[in-house]
C-alpha cells in the first residue's frame, strides 16, 4: 500500500511539472515576453508645425516606448471647428491664440494643460529665382505684383496676420483684388514655389524648410499681434496623461532644439 501510494505522489508531482512549465535550458530560447499594448493618440496640429513635429514623432515614441502619435494637420481655424464637431483629438496645437480660446469658451479644452510653446514671425516671399526685389511689406502696393498669395483669414492664423499687417498699412483696398487665397500656409507656399502667386506672406518657419522661395522682408511686430503657438490637451481625450506627456515634451530640451531647427522661436 505504502509503494502505491509513493507511485502516486510521484506520478501527481511530474503532472503538475508538465503542466507548469520548466525552466528553459541552457541553449533553449525563453518563451517571448508578453506584447505590451500601446496608447495611441491622436495630434490636431497647425500645418506650420508639419516638418517640426516629424522629426519630433520618432523621437517621442523611443523616449514613450508605449505611446505611438498620429498626426491630423490643417489650419487651426478648420482643426478647431472639427474639434467643435466632435472629431476625435487628444491634443491640440494651434498657430494662434484666438482658435484655442474659441474651443476654450466651449470648455473643448483641458484648461490646466494650455500652454505656449512656440512663436513665429511674418515674412514676404518669392519664388528663388524671381527677380522681384521688394525690401519691405509696405511696398506690397507695387503695381508689378499680379498675385499676392495669403492664407484664408477666416480660418487661416497666418491670414488673420497677414489681414492685419495690411490693415495696419493702410494697404486692404489697394491690394484686395490681387490677393489669392490658400486653404493653410503651407498651400500658400505652394503659390509660390509654382509661380502661381508673385509673392506670399507666410511664417518664417515655413520659409526656413522651403528651398525655392527668398525672403524679401519680415513683418515688424507692432503691425500685427503676437504670433503664439498655444497647445492643450482636448477635455474628450481617453488619453489624458499620455496627451499630457507629448505636450510636455514640445518644452524639453529636445522639443526645444527640434523647434527652433525648424525656423521657430521660444
């Protein structure tokens, strides 16, 4: 009886055993680790920030190992109207004040996240090879110029800029029948490095990363207001604190230095 019941204990012992699992030997390759699930988030972003958050996003994610970014870019008046309507967004990163204050007002924002973490500046352009030779944004009045290409105003910051510097100038009517409108800044300079616009008014940044176009003159401040790239995090985001943490990392050292590679200021 003693002997059954050892063979019994044994024969339960080796089950469990097989059942468990045994250590890998020596020359065995370990089972693979679990697959770590990663939070992706969704990035409403300025079409002005295109080629800075590019760099940014591989960047992020290696220092995030568990957050993947995808980006949605246009204008920030058509991104925050999206957002008004419910499309999906975790953060917002508009090119002015006054789009991130319309989704404020509609408490479409996370207050406490809102944070500026760029600016920029207004320039006139043509195309490189042009021979125009305009040194200052008061001179647009030039009968030469056919096609002045500026964003939307209406929904385009770099337009509203634009539209404030020829108020300023005293420039609206004489200039209002040769403007050409652009969709977002980067459509208007577009215009330009075709030779479908003469000229274009857009930021510096996008001048900085466009090969066929000069710069003629950049605006000066007082003719327009500050131009301040506000980010925050959108109040229906399901992924608050990673949200939180691509925000955070515009400000690093790293975002900093990627931001001002490509033609922005702190």
């Amino acid at each position: 009886m003693k002997k059954q019941w050892l063979a019994l204990c044994t024969s339960l012992g080796l089950l469990l055993t097989a059942c468990s699992g045994s250590p890998a030997s020596p020359g065995q390759a370990s089972p693979p680790p679990a697959q770590t699930e990663k939070t992706e988030i969704m990035v409403s972003a300025a079409a002005s920030l295109t080629d800075a958050l590019g760099e940014l996003k591989p960047a992020f994610e290696a220092d995030n190992p568990g957050i993947t970014v995808t980006f949605t870019f246009g204008s920030s008046g058509k991104l925050a109207q999206q957002i008004g309507q419910g499309a999906p967004s975790d953060v917002f990163l508009s090119a002015s004040a006054k789009d991130m204050d319309g989704l404020a007002e509609k408490q479409l924002i996370a207050p406490d996240t809102r944070q500026d973490f760029a600016k920029n500046e207004l320039v006139l352009i043509a195309n490189a090879s042009s021979s125009i030779q305009l040194d200052s944004f008061e001179k647009l009045a030039d009968p030469s110029l056919a096609h002045i290409a500026v964003g939307e105003p209406t929904a385009v910051p770099a337009g509203r800029y634009a539209k404030e510097v020829m108020d300023a100038l005293k420039l609206g009517d004489a200039l209002k029948d040769r403007l050409v409108y652009g969709s977002d800044v980067r459509q208007v300079l577009t215009y330009v490095e075709s030779g479908n616009a003469d000229v274009g008014i857009v930021y510096a940044s996008d001048a900085a990363i466009a090969k066929d176009v000069k710069i003629l003159a950049t605006s000066k401040p007082e003719w327009h207001k500050p131009i301040v790239y506000p980010g925050a995090v959108v109040a229906a985001s399901t992924h608050a604190d990673a949200a939180k943490a691509f925000l955070s990392y515009l400000t690093t050292d790293k975002g900093k230095a990627t931001l001002e590679k490509y033609g922005f200021k702190q």
